[in-house]
C-alpha cells in the first residue's frame, strides 16, 4: 500500500479548473518531485492534499483512508504537513515560538527543538529573534523545521528553493537527507528541475492540470522532460 | 494642589474600569481581526443578568460576578462558532452588521425587560469606603480593587498570550489564519475561545461599571466608544498599553470634569484626537501596519 496515492484529483477556483483528475503516488520512505511551469496546478495540488483546496473524498488516500476534503487542521494530525510556498512564518513569533507552533498537533514522533537545531544550527542561535527577522534561506529552514515539528509521516514543500541563492538553496537540500533518515517521505514542488532531478527518487511533471510525465529522474531523457514541461 | 493629585488618582483609578472594556475589544480585533459594535451592550447586558440575580435574592454583586463571567464566557464561544465565525472573511462589513444588529437586539431586549429606568448594583458599605492617604487624600477602596481587577486580568492575559500553546495558537492564527490551520489549530475553535475570553473580561467591565455607577440599557454604545478610544491610545496589540489607554482617557476625563462638570467626556474625546494626531498608531503600538 502506498503512503500517499491520489485518484482523480481535481479542483476548481469558482469556473476556473485548475486539475483535471490527477493520478500519483508516494511510497514510504521516498522522495517524489513534482515540477513544472507556472500555473502547471503543483500548488493547487498541494494544497488539495493538506486540505487548503477541496477536493473529492475518495481521491486522496494517506495511508490507506480517504481523506480528501478533509479540514486542514484535521489532515496535519494524521501526519501530513506542509511547507507553504512563500514560507509563511508568524510574523509576531519568535523562531522557537514558531517551531514549537508546529508541534500543535501534539503528534508523537523523533522531532523536538533540539533535534531540530542540530539540524539547523543557525536557527539555536537565532531562536529568540522574531522569524521575519531572518534571512530568506534561514526563514525557510524554520518553515521546514515547523512543519517537521509536527512529526509527520509525509513532508509537503511547495517550491522551498523559490527567491534564495543557490548556495542556499544547496544548505537547504542538505537537510533533506536527515529528514529522510527519521522517517519522513518528501514530495517536493519545484520549478528548478535539475535540482528536483538531483533530490527525487520519482517525478511527476504537470502541464495545464494534468500529469504530462511520471517516471525515474535516470530513465528519463531531456526531450521527454522538455516535452512535458513545456508542451512543445 | 492635593486637589489635583486627588483627581489624578481618580482619573487613573477610572482608567482601570476602561481598560477592562477595552481589554475584550482588543482581543477580538487582535485574534480575529473583528470589531464586536456590540461590545458595550454584551458589557451591559451581562450587568443587567447580574442585577437580575441580586436583588431579588440578595446576594452579593462580586460572589454572582463569579458565576456570571464564566457563563459570558461560554455565551461568548458559542455566539462565535454558531454565527460570528461564519461573517468572518476578507469583507470586514458582516460582523460590523451582524453585531450592529445584536446591539439594537440587546439593547431592545433589555429595554422591554427592565425599562428604561438606571439600576445599579449595590455592595453595601464598600461601595462608599475609602483609605485615608495623609492631607485630605484619601482613595476610594471599589475604585482600587476595579484597578487591581484590571491589573490582575492584563497580567494573566499577557502571560496567556506570550507563554501558553493556546496564547501561541492566538498569535498564530491572527498572524496568518491558513497557515495557522497547516500547524494543526483549528481557527473557528481558537475564534471561539478568543471571544469567550472577550465576553467574559466584559462580563467583569459591565458588572464593575453597575456597582460603580447607574446603568440603562442604552448605555452599551457609550462605552463602546471609551473602549476603543482607549485600545487606539494604547496602540493595537499591546495589552499594557491599553491599560495605559485606558489611564490616559480617565485623567483626561477626570480633569476635564474638575474644569467644568460638562467638560469630562468632551476632554476624554480630545485627549484621543491629540494622541490620534501625535501617533496614529498609539502610544505603545507592537503591531505593524498591515
């Protein structure tokens, strides 16, 4: 049984449809990509699975129960969270306070401040400046240590590498390693494919709404991800 | 001169009784970002129940204030997670006219009820006892314990707020509502607690304002008025800052009325203009412009 698998998602902005039935999967332990261009649907997707954007019932199973349309504060308590593109951080809480935010849910699992900090030594250090205060990479690590606070069995990030320097952007996927190493599956949005192509056991690409490629990063040429990215 | 300190120590000591309406309002603009126009009536209306239960069995105002505030409390989550939450949105007019609404309603209610006529309640000689401070000064004991009262409820609001999960979940959700909601709180449930605290505090500020003064059940919107002058000096977010709002308007008021008996409430009015013109964001504002 899959961790996460996905039959026919779609969703709508009032007339507008966004996706047109996607079909997907997360198995345990991996670490999937989806990429695509702009207003591909990737983040109307994420926001589908963490209960942002409503959607049918039956069409996402996490862990085996449908748990589509579920409400979102419901979702992350079953262990899917979610690092929201743009990072989101509480502007009037401190690091830490945002940190421990993330563990509202209460859910048991390896994911305290401390292991956090180890992870990200940088946020120990800044742990009573106010979050916006950081810089833009530091912000997105506290984005992801919140959402890891939560202990949750499927880590969602929504475009974490958009606006940062490369050299950031290669600090924060170095984390991803001991993320996966408790645990923790990823399904990454990215617009940067080769980083995706580094980081991603799998990879979806969508086009217009829809899944336009699925296969292993190595067994897929350059056509075919140019193809699907771009549709010509 | 020590007529001066004398009304300085009443305007400070009435600011306490302010920022006990203006603590409720705050809270639901902080969290919610709603503006309750029913505020003062809620205030008035739990005075009334209050009054309701004391006289006709004689009991006492601050032992019925203890049974009183809770139940405002519960009536407070329950109004919000049964309608108030479903006016909440990116257009801010629904709860403006929702709670216009149930301030004509309450005030109606009232106004059928226990007519027109001012009730007050009575707390026998410690309504009119005082401690003498040396000279002629001398501080009304009812005034001080409103003032203690004040301070008691700001000091376990703020450590509410800066030191509990649930003061976090506040925070959060009025930070950021959807994000909020990614961290597993749910906001309708943190919305309803929000708002039982409001009612609850205002509970304390209606039953304070009746053992103090004359009420009707015309009266909410007036103080609805000295709340939010008093949250807007204060400044938004800051909590001590609306009990220094609330301070401020006192003595103003207070000063006003010993320059001349119809210039209390004129002065309160212009001391908020000034602070307005001076620092539109208030004297002690945390929050940014949003």
């Amino acid at each position: 049984m899959s961790l996460l698998e996905t039959r026919g998602v779609t969703a709508f902005y009032g007339d507008f449809q966004a996706l047109y039935g996607i079909d997907m999967g997360v198995e345990e332990g991996e670490t999937v990509a989806i990429i695509g261009s702009n207003g591909a649907g990737k983040s109307s997707f994420l926001r589908a699975l963490c209960g942002l954007q409503k959607t049918a019932p039956d069409s996402v199973r996490f862990g085996g129960d449908a748990i589509g349309g579920l409400a979102a504060h419901h979702i992350v308590g079953l262990g899917l969270a979610m690092v929201p593109e743009g990072r989101r951080l509480f502007p009037s809480l401190s690091v830490e306070e945002n940190l421990l935010v993330g563990a509202y849910s209460k859910r048991p699992g390896p994911w305290t401040l401390e292991r956090l900090y180890a992870l990200f030594p940088i946020l120990g250090e800044r742990r009573h400046n106010p979050g916006t205060a950081l810089s833009g990479g530091q912000q997105q690590m506290v984005a992801i240590g919140r959402a890891l606070m939560s202990n949750p069995r499927l880590l969602l990030c929504d475009e974490i590498s958009l606006g940062l320097a490369p050299v950031v952007i290669r600090d924060i996927y170095a984390a991803l390693p001991g993320i996966k190493a408790e645990g923790t599956s990823v399904l990454v949005v990215e617009q940067d494919v080769g980083q995706a192509m580094k980081v991603a056991d799998r990879l979806y690409c969508f086009q217009e709404g829809r899944v336009s490629l699925a296969g292993r990063p190595g067994e897929l040429t350059r056509e075919q991800i140019s193809l699907a990215y771009f549709g010509v | 001169m020590t007529e001066w300190i004398d009304t300085l120590m009443q305007g400070i000591l009435l600011g306490g009784l302010y920022s006990l309406f203006a603590t409720g309002l705050a809270l639901s603009f902080g969290v919610m970002r709603m503006i309750n126009i029913a505020h003062g009536d809620f205030a008035i209306l739990a005075a009334f129940a209050a009054i309701a239960v004391v006289e006709p069995f004689g009991l006492n105002p601050f032992v019925v204030l203890l049974v009183v505030a809770p139940l405002m409390g519960l009536f407070g989550y329950l109004l919000q997670r049964t309608i108030l939450n479903r006016t909440l949105g990116k257009d801010i007019l629904p709860p403006l006219l929702v709670t216009f609404g149930f301030s004509i309603i309450i005030q109606n209610l009232l106004l059928v009820t226990f007519s027109a006529d001012t009730r007050s309640l009575n707390v026998g000689e410690l309504g009119t006892a005082s401690i003498a401070l040396g000279g002629d000064l001398a501080v009304g004991v009812l005034p001080l314990i409103i003032m203690l009262a004040a301070v008691a409820v700001l000091g376990a609001l703020q450590w509410l707020f800066s030191a509990t999960p649930l003061g976090r979940a506040f925070r959060a959700a009025s930070d950021d509502a959807e994000a909020a909601q990614l961290m597993g709180i749910d906001n309708r449930h943190i919305y309803g607690l929000a708002m039982g605290i409001a009612m609850a505090v205002v509970a304390i500020a209606g039953v304070f304002l009746a053992i103090r003064a004359n009420i009707s059940p015309a009266d909410g919107p007036a103080r609805l008025l000295y709340a939010f002058e008093a949250v807007i000096i204060g400044g938004l977010g800051s909590l001590w800052g609306t009990l220094a709002g609330g301070m401020i308007l006192g003595v103003a008021q207070a000063v006003g009325l010993k320059a001349d008996p119809g210039w209390g409430i004129l002065a309160g009015h212009l001391a908020f203009l000034a602070v307005l013109a001076v620092r539109p964001n208030g004297l002690f504002a945390r929050t940014r412009d949003r």
